[in-house]
C-alpha cells in the first residue's frame, strides 16, 4: 500500500518503543510505501498512531514511522525515466567492473548485448511489473529471486535487496548474472560434451563458447532451458519441439516454465499469422527454428543498441586509431607458406609451420591441435613490444582470445577495423572452443557475413567467411575510451556567437526566453551562462525538462535535479516545481546556485556542477577526491570513477558535464 505525505516529517526510527525522531525529513506530498516485517502484515504500532514505511532519497531505501494521521492512501510515486546517454554509459561502466574481475576470465559482458537485452525486455524503459506471475520490475524486468540470486553469488556488501528497483543497479545486477550465466552454460556443456565422447580433445581444444543466443536465452527464459536446448542441438536433435525441456520438469518448475514461455511467446511460439505465411505448423517451436529466430532478432536487438550508443555517447565507442601492426604478419604468413590457402597443414611444410606457431603459445606440443589461436599468437609476437607483451595466457584456445586488448568494438559496428581480433561461437552441432581470426582488410562484403583471416582456416591460412550472428567477441588494443575527448572535454569557450545548447533550447521552446533568462542569471551570480546550460543538459539527459525525474530512481527532479529536501529549503517541493514551467523553474535554480555560492564567483565549470553534485567541494581543485569506496555516496556515483581507483575526484566527476558543454558549442547546438 502506497500513502502521500500531507506533512513534512523527520520520521521515527529505532526499536520499538523507544522510537525517536531522525534525518531526513520526508517532504510533503512525498510517495512511501507500507515497510512490513519479513512475514508478518503489520506496520502500525499497538497504539494505532505511527505506521511502518520505506521511502527512497536519492538512490537508497530509508525506513522508519510515521504518524498515521498526515498519512493518505496513493498510488505508487511515478517511476523515474531512462535517460538513454545515462544508462547507456552506466552499461558501458558495467562492462568494464565485471570484466575487470579476476573470476571473468573468458566469460566476457558486452555493454551493447546489456542494451540489446533491455531493449527487448522494455523497451529500455523504467516500467512496473509486465511479466504476469512474477514481482519483475525495471529495464530488465528482474524478480526478486534472480536479484538474490545475484547478491548471494556476488557477496558484494554494496548492493543490497532494495536496489532491485534501482535503474543503475540493475544494470550493475544484470552485468554480473550474464557473466554467471556465461560461465555456468559453457561448463555444463564442455563436460556434456566431453563425457558424451563427442570431443575427444576437449581439453585441448577448450571451453564450449556460448552464443549470444544462449545467453540470450538464459535471460529471458532460464540457464536451464539454454543448456538443455543447446544439448538438444548438439545432439542432432534440432526438430525436436522446445516444449520437450519442460515435460521433465515438476510441477511447480513446470508452471513456471510455461508462464516464461507465454510471456515470451512471440520468440517461443510460431503464431497464425507466421504459419500461414511460411506454411508450418502453429505451435511451439523446434529447437533449430528458434535459434534462427533469436539470432535474427538479436542482429535486429544490437543495430538498435549500436545506433543508441552512436547517437547518444559516441565517445565511448571504442576508437581503433593506430595500425594493427600484427596484421603484416598474418598476410605475409598467408602469402609464404601458405599460398593463399593451396598448403595444408597435412603436409611436411604445413605442420612444421603449425608448430612453429605454438611456440608462440604457452602451450607445449608436437602435434598438430586446432591452431588458430595459435597463429593468432605468432602474428602478435612477431609485431613485438606491447602487442607481443599483450598474448594472452592460455593462447592456443580461441576462447581466450576473448579477453585480449583493452577495447571491445560493438557487434553491430558499422566497419570492424582491419585487423581486430574476432572470437566465433562454434558452429552449429559443435561445442568446441570457437574460432579466432583477424578482421580481413579484404571484406567479401556478402550479406550477414564478415571475412576473417586466420590459420585453420580449411586446414590453412586464407580468408573464411562466417556468419556474423556468431560473433562472440571483437577485440582491440588501443587508446582508452573516450580518451579522443581528453584534449577537448575542457571548460574552454572558443570565440563564436550565442552560448551552449542556445540554438536547441530556441528549437525545443520556440522561442528564445529561457536562453536570455539563464543569460540574466549568469551575469547576477557571476558565473558563465555556457556552465549553466552544460550543467543543466547533463543533469536532464539534454532534455531541459521542470518534469525530468532522476536516473537512478531517486526523487530528485528538474533542471538541476532538485532534491526534495532541497525543494523545501527553497520554500517550495519537487511536485510543484515538476508543474512548473522551465522558465519559472529557472528562478529556484538562480535562488539555488546564489546560496550555494554564498558570495564567491563561479570560475570554472567544475564549480557549478559541485554546486549541485557535492556543494563542498565547490571551489577545490579538479584532482580533489569527493567520493571514496566504501562511501554510500561513492556507490551511488561509482560510474564516474573513470579510472577506476575507488575514488571519485572533482575532474572526474566534472568530466562528462565539459563533454556535454562541448557538444552544446557545435555548430546547430550553438546558438
């Protein structure tokens, strides 16, 4: 049960009875939600006079009591929405945290498959409950149960049960679970496999890779139901219906099973209207047609996430500047000995060759194993210093290859830079490591295909085309990213007419009010109108929404993401300043900025944005630590530790409002 406030109030907490008043206080007309305890109903006290809630501030759950009669019966608060750059950098941020684990290994996370998933799920949206059955909510539509199952597995003391709702969190939440998901696929199938007697090198040749497709499938439906549909297909069973996992079950999994498949059914399930156009059956599907049509809907699910990425944060694309200076020596190797393809490893020549590559490896053989890897290894080598420093251990299973470089390229790019290192899923009916190869500067440019060039490739060393929809993994070594910001992400202001964002805050009105008011405030409080307008583009996901609500599911709204307690302060609330419009909003964010500055002048960007983020730091300098794991505050704001040292410094946190300032000075924007 939800209930609005009528009245500001610091709320009640400790044990009962001893119950006394503490911060915060809860602003009127704020949402809270009934806080019973595990297993029992009751949230009032014996008296009738305090009830039991929870309310969020900022992105943490509070609890305590509150008295009844400034108590109304609600609806649920609003729910925040998805600012795409914010959450599509946070996915970004996700990637890198559990990738950088020790534990990850070759179970890699890709930001774009994170952004391909919500997609699916939501539409990238912050919703409510949409899976019928279940307590599912957020982007990602996570039960409580999965999130257990994330905390438990984790054991990371800064998540907690409540932050299942929070947008941020869950990305962090689902990052963690596609990797255990991962891991947990590509164990069960190489033993399978390897006790099957069907890989009698499985040792050697490595680990089963799992598609996108598995993982995909793990996410929406079950692990389970992943490993069983692909044991089907290795078996040779792909006409059998995909209805056949679930008859095993009891039946409470049964239940369950089915509910998952009706709610994804338009995967799952061949409609009318499909069966009538290709002439099958309606129904289930079979185990071989639904992997046709997940790959097919997730090369549809990674262009939309490409696309979002390139609109919204194009300076977290990876940029591949630089020569691959690897890539000499595998065209030269294809040319002598391997004569584009005409040697084969069979021959004389051909092995001597092949093993000369492993002992590019740590990989100590006399024979001739499944050496693309291996080749892979060789080129690296003969380019010498950081590349040849750069092989990964365990080089001779292509599966490894999945965590070399420092940059991983999105799926859907538009063009793979000659020379990336590209890891393959196996092919249907195999659960062998994959392949690896280079990107072939000779593309055949055929329709779902991209050409690499590698050894093993039919017994040599040629260019292979392969289907892009099982791509595992594209790798580069190369600059950080963003780093091709790092000379212009500044706080300078070239010479040129109009502020930030003026021309499209002109487009977004209609008309140019709001441009000459924040020009007004600028020049009372001392500080650059370009700053206010970054500062206020960065902080509404560049919508300069009175109604913008906070990413991370906190209560914080509008322009410069006023907290309720703050709105109070103001003599106002978050309500009444998301009724008002931008104009009249300017006014709190002037009274605002004035008392935060108390006097001293705004001199850099960095200083605005403190103003709002972490007032006292306002003034120190750009290498000053604000935030520091394990802070509260630092979870909260961990996706700005761009160097990932548990810390968070003034310049760091400053740095994605200058790229937003940035942006607002190119041409179009300007104005």
């Amino acid at each position: 049960m939800f209930y609005k406030l009528t009245k500001a109030q610091f709320p009640f907490q400790g044990t009962l009875p001893e119950l006394k008043k503490k911060s915060p206080r809860i602003p009127v007309n704020s949402i809270v939600e009934d806080d019973p305890d595990e297993g029992e109903n009751e949230t009032l006290t014996a008296d009738g006079k305090l009830r039991k809630i929870k309310f969020r501030v900022v992105g943490n759950i509070r609890r305590g009591w509150l008295p009844v009669e400034f108590l109304e019966e609600a609806e649920a608060a609003e729910r925040p929405g998805v600012i795409p750059w914010a959450f599509i950098t946070t996915c970004v941020r996700a990637e890198e945290w559990i990738n950088a684990m020790p534990d990850t290994g070759v179970n890699y996370v890709h930001a774009d498959y994170l952004i391909a998933l919500a997609i699916y799920e939501t539409k990238m949206a912050n919703v409510g409950n949409e899976t019928p059955g279940t307590d599912a909510v957020g982007p990602f539509q996570i039960t409580s149960t999965r999130w257990k199952e994330f905390l438990d597995a984790s054991g990371d003391p800064d998540f907690v049960e409540d932050d299942r709702d929070n947008i941020s969190d869950q990305i962090y939440g689902m990052a963690f679970l596609t990797r255990e998901h991962t891991r947990t696929i590509s164990d069960v199938i190489t033993a399978h496999e390897k006790a099957a007697g069907s890989s009698p090198d499985a040792d050697k040749a490595g680990p089963y890779i799992p598609t996108f497709a598995d993982i995909f499938i793990a996410a929406v439906v079950t692990p389970l139901a992943a490993i069983e549909l692909r044991k089907l297909e290795l078996s040779g069973k792909s006409d059998t219906l995909i209805t056949e996992i679930v008859s095993g079950l009891d039946d409470d999994r049964k239940k369950e099973m089915q509910r998952i498949f009706r709610h994804n059914h338009h995967i799952l399930k061949v409609d009318k209207t499909e069966a009538e156009a290709n002439g099958i059956a309606a129904g289930p599907r079979t185990v071989g047609n639904l992997y046709e049509v997940v790959e097919e809907k997730l090369d549809k699910l990674f262009g939309s996430a490409f696309k979002l990425m390139k609109e919204n944060v194009p300076e977290l694309l990876p940029v591949t500047s630089g020569a691959a200076t690897w890539l000499p020596t595998a065209l030269a190797e294809q040319s002598d000995p391997w004569n584009n393809g005409a040697l084969k490893e069979g021959t004389q020549l051909g092995r001597d060759r092949v093993l000369t590559y492993f002992k590019a490896t740590d990989l100590a053989t006399n024979k001739v194993l499944p050496w693309c890897g291996a080749f892979v290894a060789f080129c690296m080598k003969q380019a010498g210093g950081e590349v040849a420093g750069s092989i990964v251990k365990g080089a001779a299973r292509a599966a490894n290859w999945k965590s070399w470089g420092n940059l991983s390229i999105p799926v859907k790019t538009g063009n793979v830079p000659a020379g990336a290192v590209v890891v393959m899923s196996p092919p249907p009916g195999s659960a062998r490591s994959g392949h690896v190869g280079f990107c072939s500067p000779d593309q055949s440019g055929k329709a779902g295909k991209i050409t690499l060039l590698g050894g093993n490739q039919s017994d040599t060393v040629k260019n292979s085309d392969y289907d892009r929809s099982k791509i595992a993994a594209i790798r580069w070594l190369g600059p950080p990213l963003g780093s091709f910001k790092e000379d212009t992400a500044s706080d300078t202001i070239p010479p040129g007419d109009g502020i930030a964002w003026g021309g499209f805050v002109d487009r977004k009105f209609g008309n140019d009010e709001f441009k000459k008011k924040v020009i007004e405030i600028g020049s009372r409080i001392q500080c650059d109108p370009n700053f206010l307008m970054a500062v206020m583009a960065f902080e509404t996901g560049r919508s300069f929404s009175a109604k913008q609500k906070n990413l991370a599911g906190g209560s914080a709204t509008g322009l410069i993401q006023f907290m309720p307690t703050t709105a109070v302060e103001l003599g106002t609330s978050t309500a009444e300043l998301a009724q008002m419009t931008e104009n009249r909003q300017l006014d709190f964010v002037e009274a605002y900025m004035k008392k935060k500055a108390n006097g001293r002048p705004f001199t850099k960007l960095a200083d605005v944005y403190m103003a709002v983020l972490w007032p006292v730091a306002f003034g120190k300098s750009e290498g000053s630590a604000i935030f520091k794991h394990p802070e509260k505050a630092y979870k909260s704001n961990r996706g700005l530790d761009l160097n990932g040292d548990k810390k968070v410094t003034v310049g760091e946190a400053a740095a994605k409002v200058k790229e937003q300032l940035q942006r607002g000075l190119e041409p179009g924007n300007r104005g």
